[in-house]
C-alpha cells in the first residue's frame, strides 16, 4: 500500500512503493481492452454487399480470432497470477509494463498476418511467432519479480518452475524456424500453444 507519510516516504523505499494489487491488475485490464478494441477496428468493411464479399476477410478473422484467444489466455493467467499475489513493489510493476509493452504489438502483428496471403508467407508468420516468444518470456519476468516480491507465498515456489511456460517459449521458437520453410505449420504450432493455455494455470488457482 502507498503512504502519504512524507517522512516514511523518505525512509524505506520498499515500504514506501508498495501498491495494491487490484491497482495493477485494474490498469492491465484497461491496457488490454485497448488491444482488443484496435484488433477489432482493424477490419474493413467490404465494398460489396453479397455474402461473398465476406470471403476475403477470413484470413484477417481467423488471424483476429488466433490473437482474440492469446490475448485472452493472458488476461484469464495475469488476472489469477495478480489474485493470488499480496504485494506489488517497484520491480514488479515495471516487468508488468514490459509485457504490456509487447501485447501492445499485438494488433499490429496480427494485422500483418492477417492480409490477404500473407498467412503463407515467411516475415509475417515469423514476426508473430516472434512477438508471442517475447511475450512469454516477458511473463516469465513478470512471474519470477512477483514470487521474489512474494516470498511467504505457497505458490511463488509453484510459479518458479514454470516447465510448461518454458514449452510454450520452445514451440514458438520452433515456430519461427519452421516459418522460413512451412509458414502453415507454423501458425499450426502457435495455435496449439494457445489451445494448451486454454486452460488457467492451476498452479495459481490454487493458491488463491
């Protein structure tokens, strides 16, 4: 919690930039509905007015669809990753920042892979496979500050072994590679990340 001590605020600066959790975690909320929002607002509205004229946006849907469910798996994880943390300090608010930093990238990269045939090329399928490898080593960080912050807590020694994180980073690596020689394959592997985080971390759900 903050102090509005002056004198505390020159002693112990541990103490003194301690925040709420629900703070973190409201700002996050927001910075993520945001991501959401622009991905949707990229869609342009065919010119056409027959049902066919749907058909070229369905590479850009399911790309929207494949980024819908990975930001979702990270809001779902990061909201009970926040829940069952006790104390915010200074470390753990900037390692957050770093992986909103990297959603934030998110329409972006999927607005790239999304346009017309660009699924079966080799930069945008990269780039995105890319940017998912960085934000899951980018919650790494955040998991690491928020069990140092937290100590006392049953679940920090859950979160420090984090093998299927540590899977997840792996397979998109793997990704990326195989992106230069079979780009489907690629966004096969990146959507079979997404339907193994389907599921929250029990690891945290537990220590609620």
């Amino acid at each position: 919690m903050t102090t509005n001590d002056p004198e505390a605020d020159a002693g112990d600066g541990a103490t003194s930039t301690v925040i709420e959790p629900t703070r973190l975690a409201s700002f996050s909320d927001g910075v993520i509905a945001v991501i959401i929002t622009i991905m949707v607002l990229q869609f342009a509205v065919p010119q056409g007015g027959r049902l066919t004229d749907l058909i070229p946006l369905i590479p850009t849907f399911l790309s929207y669809a494949l980024s819908f469910v990975f930001v979702g798996i990270y809001w779902n994880n990061h909201h009970h990753l926040i829940r069952a943390t006790e104390r915010i300090d200074p470390r753990v608010m900037w390692t957050n920042l770093h992986l909103l930093f990297w959603l934030a990238l998110i329409p972006f990269a999927t607005a790239w892979l999304g346009a017309p045939g660009h699924y079966l090329m080799t930069w945008p399928v990269f780039l995105y496979g890319l940017l998912c490898l960085v934000i899951g080593v980018s919650y790494r960080f955040l998991q690491q500050a928020i069990a140092q912050a937290n100590p006392g807590l049953a679940f920090s020694d859950r979160i420090r072994r984090d093998y299927k994180g540590l899977g997840s980073v792996a397979i998109y690596a793997v990704g990326c590679g195989l992106a230069f020689v079979a780009p489907l394959v690629s966004i096969a592997l990146y959507a079979a990340v997404a339907i193994i985080w389907s599921i929250p971390d029990r690891r945290l759900i537990q220590g609620q």
